[in-house]
C-alpha cells in the first residue's frame, strides 16, 4: 500500500502544463476523505463527489495527472472548494499541531474604525507551533458551528477554514459574544490543483494567510492597558470644527492651543497619529492616552 501510494504521488506530481485544467483529487467514499492515490482505478474507486454526492470515476491512466471524473459525464461547479475545505479539516483531525499566529496588541485601537496603521504593538506571543489536544469538525458550540473546534493546552480554539467566503458579521458577533479564540486559515489564494502536500502545508505552517479572528488574550490586555491609561476629555469646537484633548501633556502638539492654563491638542492631526494615543472612548467621550 505505501509503495503504490508513492507511485502515485508521482504520477499526480506529473501534471501536464498543456491542460490548465484543475483536476479533483479528492472523493467521499462512506464518509471518508480520499485522495485519488488511495482509491483503485474506475468505478471501483466507490466515490462520490464531495460537493454533489454523484458517483465518480477514479481517472488512473498513463497520459493525464490521475483525477476523478463523474460517471455520468457532467461536471460540477463546487466540487473542488468543497473537497479543499473538507480536506484542510482532515489535516487538523489527522496531525492535530498548527502553528498560530503571533498574539499581538495594535494601537490605535477602534471597535468600529479598522485603522490601516499601527502606532503601538504590543506582542504577547510570537507565531508558535503547538499540538492540539483534541480536534472535532463541525462541532455546535452554542449558537454557531466552527469548522473546527480544537483543544490547545487546555483552551478552545475555533479554527475557521476560508475557501471562498470570509466569516459573516453574524458569525464573528457570536464569536465575540462568547469570547472564544478563534483564528481563520484563509485558503482562498491557495491554487486549485492543489497537492496533499500544499495543503498540509498551508494549514500546519505559518503565513499571512492566518489570522485571528478574535483572541481572549489580546481581549483581556487591550483591556487591562486601556484601563490604566488616562482618559482625557474631548471637546469639539464648533467654530473651527475641531476636535480637541484636554490636557495633552506633550508640548509639541500642545503648544498652539494652550488657553486657560490647559493644553490642548487636534484630534484628527496630532493624536490619531501620536504614539501615546491608544483608543477613543465614545461614551465618556474621550481619548484613552498613555502619554
Ligand atoms: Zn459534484
């Protein structure tokens, strides 16, 4: 069995440039993932297709990379997405070990405001490999159903697999609402005809194609450094405006609007970008601030 499952790796890996096509490489048989070198040839493969459930045939011949087609000679749209996410999932169930992301804190910070810049990170942990304890696909966990629910060191970790749509705002809510780690491995930019190997790869390794989506770590410490910060009062004027901070302590943006024996800074252009600024407190209406 190793053996022929070399040989036909090989001949996978021997694609032909002509075809452009991409090709399945993955079948359902009895509710198991297989790959075209685990099944024989033919209808004997006893195969359906991830995406449609229809019978396939297990393409095996000397000229074309080895692929399954469908029996009755159609195609199907979802075919491969459907057997790349499924696949992704069997690589977490089968080598339960992934590497995270690193665990970081970005400032400015703003529940609603996605900034594009990072004035302050603050890292917790750097990108580690870690075994997972414990891996169940399509769990319900409460109101949602992760691709992947994990134990690591104890903790749960959702792990939600992207192939073509990105998490819904619902999804991510209920996420949030539950303050569970959660991360999304992002295979949209992976190639179609992609190898077992490739997959393994992208979902064990490292990349920017991870991230998290939510984390309880960097929950709890954004909180504990936005709570020992000083929050100074906002005021707008309305002649020029303007919003301004109360007593901002640095002289170079306070110099040009010290009335009354108080400093006051601009907003939008001295502490949006001011290394001290680390959030905006739209209740209380103010500016958290480590200066
Ligand atoms: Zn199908």
């Amino acid at each position: 069995m190793p053996l022929s499952r070399n040989v036909d790796r090989v001949a996978t890996r021997k694609s032909t440039s002509r075809h452009a096509l991409n090709y399945l490489h993955y079948g359902i048989r009895e509710g198991d993932l297989l790959h075209i070198s685990q099944v024989p040839r033919g209808l004997s493969c006893e195969c359906v297709c991830p995406a449609c459930h229809k019978s396939l045939v297990a393409k095996k011949g000397r000229q074309r990379e080895h692929h399954f087609a469908y029996a009755s000679g159609n195609s199907c749209q979802h075919a491969i997405e459907t057997a790349l996410h499924l696949a992704a999932k069997d690589v977490l169930a089968r080598r339960r070990e992934i590497v995270l992301p690193a665990i970081e804190i970005r400032f400015p910070y703003d529940k609603s405001v996605n900034y594009d810049f990072s004035t302050k990170v603050v890292t917790i942990a750097p990108e580690q490999h870690y075994q997972l304890d414990s891996v169940e696909l399509e769990h319900r966990v409460s109101e949602i159903i992760p691709d992947v629910l994990a134990k690591v060191k104890n903790r749960s970790l959702l792990i939600e697999i992207r192939v073509t749509h990105k998490i819904d705002e619902r999804k991510l809510k209920k996420i949030q609402d539950l303050n569970m780690s959660c991360i999304e491995i992002d295979l949209s930019n992976m190639p179609r005809n992609f190898s077992e190997e490739d997959i393994e790869k992208w979902i064990i390794e490292a990349g920017p194609h991870k991230r998290w989506i939510h984390n309880v770590t960097i929950e709890q410490r954004r909180q504990r450094i936005l709570s020992q910060a000083t929050s100074r009062p906002l005021f707008t004027n309305r002649i020029l405006l303007t919003e301004f901070v109360c007593n901002c302590p640095l002289e170079e943006h306070a110099k040009s609007y010290w009335i009354n024996e108080k400093r006051y800074a601009d907003f939008m252009y001295e502490c949006v970008y001011c290394k001290h600024f680390l959030a905006k407190d739209y209740e209380r209406g103010s500016v958290i601030c480590d200066a």
